[in-house]
C-alpha cells in the first residue's frame, strides 16, 4: 500500500468519525431546547423562544460554508489583480528595452 493510500484512508477514517460523532450529537440532543444570550455588559442580546439544538448545529454549518466560500472567492479574486508594465527606464540597456529588434 502506498503512502498516498495510507494518507487517503485516514483522512477517510477521520471523516467518518467526524461525521459520526456529530451524526450522534445530532441525535442524542434533538429534544433539547436552548436559549441563547450574549451579554456584552452594555447590552444584552437574545432570542426570544428557545432553539432546538440540531436547528442551531444547522445554522452552524451554514454559516461556516458561507464564510468558506467568501474567503475563497475573495482570495481568488486576489489573484487577479492586473499587473502594470515595469516602468521605462532610460538608462535600460537591456535588447527588450532598447528599441534593438534583433535584425
């Protein structure tokens, strides 16, 4: 078995893991209610009804593809910024610069 097998089968094993442990946090706390608060010390914010938890797992899964995708977008469209042309140096003796075609 190669190391890029290896490699690929935990990452697999580690996925299903990921998936199962959250597939039983799911399920173990789907009659549950929260109510969620942020006291900030100047305000204090907070939902008006309790929340089940999977709803709340959900808004969290959300969110954070959401925030995946923005960064993503936003680093590729830093990629792509338009290079300017190297400024003309006159003292440039270089063939590419020197009006010298070659011929």
């Amino acid at each position: 078995m190669s190391a890029r097998a290896v490699g690929i089968l935990i990452v697999v094993i580690l996925a299903l893991a990921g998936v199962g442990a959250t597939a039983l946090f799911w399920i173990q706390n789907s009659a549950r209610r929260v109510m969620l608060t942020l006291n900030l010390g100047v305000v204090e914010l907070g939902l008006a009804e309790p929340v089940p938890v999977p709803v709340l797992m959900g808004i969290c899964l959300a969110s954070g593809f959401f925030i995946a995708i923005v960064l993503m977008l936003a680093m590729r469209m830093g990629g792509r910024k338009r290079r300017s042309p190297a400024p003309y140096d006159p003292y440039d003796s270089s063939p590419a610069t020197s009006g010298d075609r070659g011929y």
